[in-house]
C-alpha cells in the first residue's frame, strides 16, 4: 500500500510537495486533536531539533492514542517516554 504524508502546520512558501504528501495548513491548537482524528495515523513523527519545540502536539498526538517518533531531546523526549 501507498505511503500518504500528512503535513499539519506551516511550511515553507514555495515547498514542492509530491503527490503523496497532504498539505493541511496552519492550524488553531483547538482544532489540532480533530486533526489528527480526520487523518487516521498510524503514528506521528515530530522531528525537532529544539528542546521545547511541538510538545504540546506530542501531548495531543498521545492523548489521540496514537504513537509519536520525536528525537531524543528536550521536553518532546521526555513526554514520550513517559508515556510509555
């Protein structure tokens, strides 16, 4: 089965994105958990390399019950492992 990216948040002006990539846009933070139900995923991937940067969508993404890939750094990390 085909692979379909789901991009939630702001990216780049001018970005080419391939025929497998869904673009969703900037959101409200309200409208984050409703978000990640319409795209059903099979896990998130957040790939900061801040400390402090998209904990809050990790939350989200775990209170969603879905699995998240974050880096090993900072707060990120840190939610991630306790949740188990």
């Amino acid at each position: 089965a085909p692979i379909e990216l789901h991009l939630i948040g702001r990216i780049p002006a001018g970005t080419k994105l391939d025929g497998s990539v869904i673009d969703h846009g900037a959101y409200d933070r309200r409208e984050l958990p409703g978000m990640i139900a319409a795209c059903d995923p099979h896990v998130v991937l957040l790939p900061s390399v801040a400390p402090e940067t998209y904990a809050m969508a990790v939350d989200e993404a775990l209170g969603c019950g879905v699995p998240v890939i974050v880096t090993p750094i900072g707060a990120p990390a840190e939610r991630v492992s306790r949740s188990g």
